[in-house]
C-alpha cells in the first residue's frame, strides 16, 4: 500500500530515470587561476567518471563503478582543494547589474 499522492514508477519511467545524464560540475579559483572537477556518467564501461581540470586544461580522469566511493572521493578532493586555498567562486555580484527591476 502506498502513500496517497504516491505512485510507483512503472519499469519504462525507470529506464528513463537511471539513462538521464547525472553530470555536476564544481569550480574554483586560486588567485587568477581555475580549476573544475565533474562527475558524470561515463559513456562505456564503468559507470562514473570523475574528471579533473587543471588550470592549464589538463585531465584527469577517474574511473568508479561504486557511486558510494565515488561520492567520498569528490568530498575528499573538494576538501584538499580547500586546503590548498582553491575556493569557490564568488558569483553573487556578477550579474546583479544584468537582472531587471
């Protein structure tokens, strides 16, 4: 029995959930340098990539077929990156001159 307002999914709608690209991509500065990481589905053999870009455009990429280690490899990077003084961009100023009021 289920909740009201609940339905199951039927088989189709979940083939079209788990094919439905999954891709997050963090970035950070450092001085006047970039630097990103994405997860994402990778396109052929195991199921995760994540994908580091260097400053100078370089790759890296990881290959995981457990999105639970997945998941503790991003939060053990992000948290490296921190350490090494990379933050987040600061993107709430740029485009308040753009929105209309």
């Amino acid at each position: 029995m289920g909740v009201k307002g609940q339905r199951s999914l039927k088989a189709t709608e979940t083939q079209r959930w788990t094919d439905t690209p999954l891709d997050m991509i963090w970035f950070f500065e450092r001085h006047q340098a970039r630097l990103s990481y994405e997860i994402r589905r990778a396109t052929e053999g195991t199921e995760f990539e994540l994908v580091i870009t260097q400053p100078d455009g370089s790759q890296q990429i990881e290959a995981f077929t457990d999105a639970s280690l997945l998941m503790e490899r991003s939060v053990r990077l992000r948290d490296a990156l921190a350490s090494q003084g990379w933050r987040v961009p600061d993107t709430r100023g740029r485009y308040l001159g753009r929105m209309a009021v």
